[in-house]
C-alpha cells in the first residue's frame, strides 16, 4: 500500500476514551480530519504566533533528531523549521489541506521533505522504516492515541527515538480547573482533550519512556520514548 492510499481515514467505534472530555461527543479521524481543513487557513495566518510562543520547545524537543525522520500530525509543518537539515524528512497528516500548507512550508523555507495524507493510525509505511518519529501536540487530538504510539513505534527502527511535545492538564490546580471548565469547548472546538495525561498513554504501547520534562506550569511535556527490546 503506498502512503497516498492510505488518505482515508477510519472512523472509530468504540466510544469515548478514557481522558475524553465529560459530555462532549467522540470525533472520528472523519471529524478530525474535517475540522482541520476548516482551521488549516487560520494555522497558516497565526503560524507565526504559534513558532514565537512554542518554537523554543519545539527546537528542545526535535533539534537533535537524526536520520529519516517521521513528523506525524505534522499540521501546516511547524516542527519542520526546528529539525535538522541534514534530516530526511517525511511529514504525514489526516487533513488534506494540512498537507498542502505543510507542502507550502517546506518549499518557504527550503528544504527537500515529502508529505503525505495519512491517519496517524494506520500509517503506510513498513516496519523499522524511520530512524526518528517525532509529533507535536497530536496525542491530545487522536481519536485512539495508544493505537497512533503503537504506530510510532512500529515504524521506529529498535535502535531510533520517538520524541514528543505534549500538552495535559496544568499541575497548577487554578489552571488545571480552567482547563477543566473548558475542556469540553475545547474538544468541540478543536478536536483537543487538553486535561489528558499524555504519559499515560505509554502504559499500552511497544514505547518506553527515558525521559521527558514538564514546562509552562505542567501544561506542555517533552518526550523521549524508544521502541520496547524483545
């Protein structure tokens, strides 16, 4: 199956996850998928304000990835100016019009890289294929994110890393009650359960965590994880 096959995505039918907002209704990668393609062109305008406030961390997170490198839920390619240019770079989203702003980012800022429209999910790409995966803030937007990391580390090779930005909820207990009266808006609004736990999700997946590191009042993480040994 070649990458461009896999565009369409799978609804899921298995209900709410365990950190899913209460009484927010559950979004496929269908939904998922529609709702960025309504917010690609917003991402684009406001990608500028996105790079000022989290370029830093994502320069921590990706700076030193090495090799192929994998960007799943690559967005309009925000990370893409933070890997190194000696990485050979593949970039996958479920959004179509994700996929032609990542397109537009790799040729302003000149660099070679292919993307592709995929679910995170069922990634077309065979085993032990990328020396690095890396992701920014998508555990959080995943309908199944154990079956999206699962992916991660099947097409990570043994001896690769998969590196992570994550958001969660805020150890800072007034801002966490935001984000907790708000959760349910924010998932309707963009797909996004940001009250999870993103290391949880670790716990079923071929994925050890070796480090990771919490910023802005326990509200973004840094993530290492590498493939589980045999």
């Amino acid at each position: 199956m070649s990458p461009d096959s896999a565009s369409n995505a799978s609804d899921l039918t298995d209900g709410q996850t365990d950190d899913q907002p209460r009484g927010s209704r559950h979004l496929s990668s269908a939904d998922i998928a529609d709702l960025y393609d309504d917010m690609a062109d917003r991402y684009q305008r406001w990608d500028w304000a996105n790079r000022l406030f989290s370029g830093p961390l994502r320069k921590r997170a990706f700076g030193d990835a090495r090799g192929r490198v994998l960007d799943v839920a690559c967005g309009a390619g925000t990370n893409f100016r933070y890997l190194p240019r000696t990485a050979q770079l593949v970039g996958v989203d479920i959004s179509a019009d994700m996929v032609a702003a990542a397109r537009g980012e790799l040729d302003a800022i000149g660099r070679g890289g292919t993307v592709y429209r995929m679910d995170a999910q069922e990634l077309a790409f065979p085993d032990d294929s990328f020396d690095t995966v890396v992701s920014a803030l998508s555990t959080c937007t995943f309908p199944d994110p154990v079956a999206a990391l699962s992916e991660m580390a099947r097409v990570c090779r043994p001896d690769g890393r998969v590196l992570l930005l994550e958001h969660g909820r805020s150890d800072a207990e007034l801002v966490g009650r935001f984000q907790d009266w708000r959760a349910d808006a924010h998932y309707e609004q963009h797909g996004c359960r940001w009250t999870q736990d993103p290391l949880a999700h670790f716990e079923e997946t071929d994925l050890t965590v070796v480090d990771s590191e919490a910023f802005l009042l326990g509200t973004v993480t840094v993530i290492e994880a590498r493939p589980t040994a045999d």
